[in-house]
C-alpha cells in the first residue's frame, strides 16, 4: 500500500526476484512512478479497505507493506491485514518513532523513517556506540551495529562476547557479509553487529567502547 518512491521501489525490487505483486494507491497518478514494464496489479483505493485489498488479491498475499506517508492508514491497513485475512508477513512504515515503539510492543513490525535515518546520518557522522538495525515485536532484543575500541582487534571474538554478554551476528568485512566460526577473530575495519537484550545496551555500550581488560 502507497505508490511513493518507497513503494515503488519495493514493488519493482520484488517484480524483479520474480515475485508477482499489487500496488494500492488511492491516487491513480502515483503509479506513474513505476517502471513502464512493471506487469503487476495496480489498484485504485484506500489501503484499509476490504474490497480494495480483496482487488489486491490479499486472500493469496505471502507479505504486505504500509508504505503511505500517512501513519495512521499504514497500521490500520497492517491490522486488517494481519487480523482479518491472516497475513504474517506484514511490516508499516511509522514516522512517529514513540508509535513505532508502541506498535512494535504489540507485534506489530514497524520501520521508524524518521528514527532510522537520523540513526544512520549519525552513525556516518560520529561515533554512536550502538544503533539500531532491528528490533524483536517485544521490543527486548535489538540487532544493532556497535562501535569497539580499537584493543579488540585481533582478539577472539568469544572473548567479546564473554566480557559485553551481546551475541555476535555477523561482520562486514570489506563490504562483505561473514558469518564468524565460534573461533573468529576480529579483524580491522571489521563491521560488528550484535544482539543485545534492550535493557543491556548502555552497559554493551560501555564495554565495547572501552579497552578490554588486560588478563
């Protein structure tokens, strides 16, 4: 639902991995922003709408995205989605980051725009310890990319894990992703992401930004 440049982008990257897909904009000239080619449905109506969903195909839908720019018709839509025709695989996109939270906490997946980019311009910007990549619908556990003092390199990452209590994820490495054997070791310009219980993140923080302990 929402035929913006989100919307279309993620309706063409889908067509393009061979998915079929409909698109549902109440403003008939947002399809405009599609490819030429694009061969899937396009559907004129409001998102939240049983018949316009049904239009949509929604009784066969696999996934459903709430990509309009209004917050309030992105979780109406993702509930009746979700509640009344059983998708799972349902996702909005909230510009209130504190509703985002909310949602979040009522097992609804959400992506916060706002919350997200500011994340992100500041990670390039300056140091940040940890930010956000994903969070479980409880909001408990969070995926984040965690800034490490320059002394871990070179050493095992069990040995990081044991002293911050996160669980290592993955690495990029030279743009790569790697999945690390229990053996792994961190190397330099390596990208760590972790998992951490939310309630931890501060004392993660603390940990891996400092120097490790010398044993």
């Amino acid at each position: 639902m929402g035929c913006g440049r989100v919307g279309a982008t993620l309706a063409v990257s889908l067509e393009g991995s061979g998915h079929s897909v409909a698109v549902i904009d109440q403003n008939p000239d947002a399809f405009r922003r599609l490819d030429a080619d694009f061969s899937g449905k396009k559907v004129t109506g409001l998102g939240f709408d049983r018949d316009t969903l049904g239009q949509a195909g929604i009784e066969d839908a696999y996934a459903f995205a709430a990509v309009s720019d209004g917050d309030n018709s992105n979780i109406l839509a993702a509930r009746v989605v979700r509640e009344t025709f059983g998708v799972a695989n349902v996702v909005a996109r909230i510009y209130d980051p504190h509703r985002a939270e909310i949602y979040q906490r009522l097992g609804i997946p959400t992506v916060a725009t706002v919350r997200w980019t500011a994340d992100q311009v500041l990670r390039r910007m300056l140091p940040m310890g940890a930010t956000d990549e994903y969070r479980d619908a409880s909001g408990q556990i969070r995926l984040v990319q965690a800034d490490v003092h320059p002394g871990w390199v070179g050493r095992p990452l069990r040995a990081l894990e044991t002293a911050s209590g996160a669980r290592v994820a993955y690495l990029q490495r030279y743009g790569d992703g790697v999945l690390p054997s229990p053996d792994g070791v961190l190397q330099e310009n390596d990208v760590l992401h972790v998992l951490v219980r939310a309630a931890d993140t501060a004392t993660v923080e603390r940990i891996l930004t400092r120097a490790p302990e010398v044993s």
